[in-house]
C-alpha cells in the first residue's frame, strides 16, 4: 500500500513545470528491444527482485510487452507477459473510479459527509466535530488527516467493520481534517467502505465486476484462490530491513479486506493496467463518462512539497521529473504502489498517448532504470534540462518558529542565528535522541532525525503564507499551540509515539 515515486522523489518529492517532448512527430523504436529487458534485468538484479514485467502502451496499441526473471524465488521458471504481479497503491485509481461511478448513479456526492453514509463510527467524542466535517472528496484527495496505520487489524477484519467500530481505537486524526494533503491509506478504505456500503457488493466484487470487466481486465482480481487457480503468478521476495524472506506460497500473503480499497492484494499484469491507462487517455463510457474519467487526472490538491506536485483522484499529476539529477519536461499522471513485497509504477503521458507500466515482485524496488528505457524504447524521452531545487528562505524562519504539539507532547522550534533549533522536553526526560537543529532540506522542508531515524517534514500554510501553523510527515503532524482546533490524542498519545519512534 505504500506508494514509491521513484523518478519524482529522491528524499523528497521533486516535480514541477515544464513543456513536453518534441520528438513525437514520426515515432520510431531507435532501442532495439533487448536494450529495453536488459535494463530490466539490471534493475531486477540491484533491486533483488524475483521478475519484473513490463508493458508500453503507445497511439492505440500496446508496442511492447516482455519479463524477466523467475516467477517464484526457488524456481526456474520463466515470468511472461501473462504472469500476475501485485500493484499496491495503484488500486487508489480503481477505488476513485468505483466512486465516481456512485456519484453519476447519484447514490453519493463528492461533498456529502463520510457519517452521512458510513454511520455510528465510534470516533472519540472530543473528535466529534472533526468527523463529522469529513466529505468524501476529502478522502480521494487524501485530506482526511488519518494516521496512516491499521494498528488493530487481523487478517480476517471486517472492512465495514473494521473502518467504524475498531480504527479509531488505536488509530485516529493527527490534525484538523480537510486543510491540506497528506498521504494516508486509511482515507481509501474509508471510500471502499462506502462503495460496499452503497452498491450492496463487497469492494472486491463490484470492482471486479463494474472496473474490471467492463475494462477487459480479465485476469485482474483481489483474490488470492483466483491467482492460484490462475496459476501464472509471481511470488515476492521481502528484504525490508536487511531481511530477506523469500516467499514460497501465495498462501503466505496478507490479504485482509481492509486494506483492499488502499491496495492490499490487487493482482494484474503489465498488459492489463494498460486498459486502465485507456480509460484515463480516452476514457471509456462503458465505465465512466468522459467528463468523470477527466476528473480522475484534475489538479484537486496541491501537495505541500517544494514543488508544484498536484493529486487528482487516485493519481499523482504533474508536468515533468527527476531523474540522475537531471530534469525532464513531459507532462503525465502517475500512481506507484507496494504491498506484499511487489512494487507498481503506472505512468501515463497524456501528450503522447503512452502509458507504461512496469511491475515487480520485489520490495519497493526502485525501478526508475527501466521506466527511463520504455520511454527511450518509443523515442519519446525529452532532452533534459538544469534545474535547481528552491532555496530555503532563511526569512521565513521566524514564521516557522514557535510552540507545537505533536501526540500532545510539546515542541519548540527556534530560530538561533539563522538556524532552526528543536527541543522535545517529554523526549529528553525519557532519553530519546532527536536532532537538536532541522536539516534544510528545499524550501519549507526540513529533516528530523528521532532515535536515528530520519523524517521528512513541511511547513505547511493554510493562510497562503501568512502564517505556517503545521509542521507535516506523513508519519505525524506538529500543530501550533496557538490553533484553536488542534487535536489532542490524550490515551493514545504512548502508543502513537511508540509506533512513530519504532516503525519509521
């Protein structure tokens, strides 16, 4: 369910403006297509991954499609074309369809409440006012400030169940919901709980059924019984945290049903994802209108980042990358995604009428190489271009100064001669080590070091600017004392910072 940007963020997420490619006129393949799979195995090799597939979809057909490697760690046998990889947070695209989908059948609105139809959540009552402003617009543009964790679930949770008794037992809100993006996968099974909700199906069977088949994805499936009936499948190999786990049965696979809608066990292929990238390039009125399929790839929310990074619903869009320390101009939309140690990119460039989709069996690989060959495979990459990062202003540093909460415990920021200084007096008593003074990273991001892990955060204002009342990772949110509608999570605050301290 994680999501890698690996061509848009190299510890932080860098895209922004820029023209498009010229060299679409009169396409023809310069990279014979060995220079394509090669690149593909180098990545499979450095990633340690068990295969990798791709697929490149370019002015109405699919030009390409190949694998490399083996479809189980202790086989030989060859991953195709044709072999099942899972695509993690990808399936966010899928959910915003199944939404949309609602919506024109007018049995939900993007600015209805989520309590209006996802009842009696058993939200701590100090929280009332911020659940019940949830809309569900909120929850695709990923504004619905979830901690991003599942802390509680077991593998045969409920959905429905899960998402209104038990998630916000040990799981809440880290600010004010609705004033800025911040990326967390319970939003998306908020929105899966609705869909089963209004359809009458569970989220799997009417995205497999109202998705999937009208997109002639035919194979596509969140069903692990299917795949293994299937029985061309890749399975993945773990090696988070210097640890490798290879693994040697789909029956070893977490495949609880909450996490389906955020993308925990979505199963395709290269070839397939590439009917979805027709829906977002021509749309498809089998599945959506055209004008709903357009809003999937509209800039809804800015993302509080350095650079002009918007979210659409279930897709990142933006208007060029980082690659090598070089920027590229060419305008697309993209979803990465992990889950179960498989990694997903999905890129589709709009301009040229491509798309690319490159799935492996490995964890988080980076795969950046091999969506860099596709693109040069149908002479389509654009000539790179000097580009620096945004400075970081030092006039700002009085704005950013100030008192914070974060998992109610207090946090002083200073500015000291040109340096932002920290101090955690909760954190000093109990002898946890943090960084005494943030490390610019561009613009308004700073890194963290807290007990020798190192997080990401934003400034982030909702004022444009006046005022910076929100310092943000997507692990936690510091808020400014002085706002008046900071959460406090009280009981839950030792095991939130627990889970922060030791799960980064």
């Amino acid at each position: 369910m994680k999501h890698t940007l690996s061509l848009i963020t190299f510890a932080l997420l860098v895209t922004g403006c820029g023209g498009s490619s010229k060299k679409d006129d009169d396409v023809v393949v310069v990279t014979p297509p060995s220079a394509l799979m090669q690149q593909a195995e180098q990545d499979r090799i450095s990633n340690n991954a068990g295969a990798i597939s791709v697929a490149i979809y370019h002015k109405g057909e699919v030009v390409f499609a190949d694998a490399v490697g083996n479809k189980q760690p202790n086989s030989t046998e060859k991953a195709d074309k044709n072999t099942l990889f899972q695509i993690g947070s990808t399936t966010k695209v899928l959910t915003s369809i199944a939404t949309l989908q609602l919506v024109e059948q007018n049995r939900l609105a993007l600015d209805d409440k989520l309590v209006d139809h996802l009842p009696n959540i058993n939200f701590p009552t100090e929280h009332g006012a911020f659940w019940q402003a949830i809309e569900l617009e909120w929850l695709m543009t990923h504004k619905g400030a979830f901690e991003d964790d599942y802390e509680g679930i077991s593998s045969d949770s409920d959905l429905i169940s899960f998402m209104r008794d038990e998630y916000t037992i040990d799981n809440g809100v880290l600010n004010q919901p609705g004033l800025f993006y911040n990326y967390s996968n319970p939003n998306y099974s908020y929105l899966g709980a609705v869909i089963a909700l209004e359809s009458g199906l569970d989220y799997a069977g009417y995205v497999e059924q109202e998705v999937f088949t009208p997109l002639a994805m035919t194979r596509s499936t969140f069903s692990n019984d299917k795949v293994k009936a299937d029985g061309n499948f890749a399975l993945s190999i773990n090696d988070a945290n210097d640890q490798i786990k290879k693994h040697t049965s789909i029956d070893e696979l977490l495949s609880s049903e909450v996490v389906l809608p955020a993308g925990g066990n979505t199963w395709s292929t290269p070839t397939e994802m590439l009917n979805l990238a027709k829906l977002l390039l021509k749309g498809n009125e089998n599945v959506l209108t055209q004008a709903s399929s357009q809003t999937l790839t509209g800039k809804h929310v800015l993302i509080p980042n350095p650079l002009p990074v918007h979210y659409g619903y279930g897709m990142f869009v933006s208007d060029g990358f980082m690659y090598d320390n070089k920027w590229y101009p060419i305008r697309h939309f993209e979803h990465g995604g992990n889950a179960n140690a498989y990694t997903s990119l999905f890129y589709v460039f709009p301009d040229h009428d491509l798309a690319i989709s490159v799935l492996s069996s490995g964890e988080s690989d980076n795969l950046s190489g091999t969506l860099i060959a596709a693109l040069k495979h149908v002479n389509v990459l654009p000539e790179a271009e000097l580009f620096e990062l945004p400075a970081v202003n030092t006039e700002l540093f009085d704005k950013f100064a100030g008192e914070y909460t974060i998992y109610g415990l207090d946090l002083t920021i200073s500015n000291v001669s040109g340096k932002l200084q920290v101090s955690m007096p909760a954190l000093d008593a109990q002898g946890i080590s943090y960084s005494e003074t943030l490390t610019p990273i561009s613009a308004n991001m700073f890194a963290l070091k807290l007990n020798d892990q190192q997080l990401t955060f934003n400034f982030v204002s909702t004022n444009d600017g006046q005022s910076y009342d929100y310092f943000v990772s997507r692990q936690a949110v510091a808020t400014r004392k002085s706002v008046s509608t900071r959460v406090e999570l009280n009981s839950q605050n030792a095991l939130q910072l627990s889970k922060l301290l030791n799960n980064n």
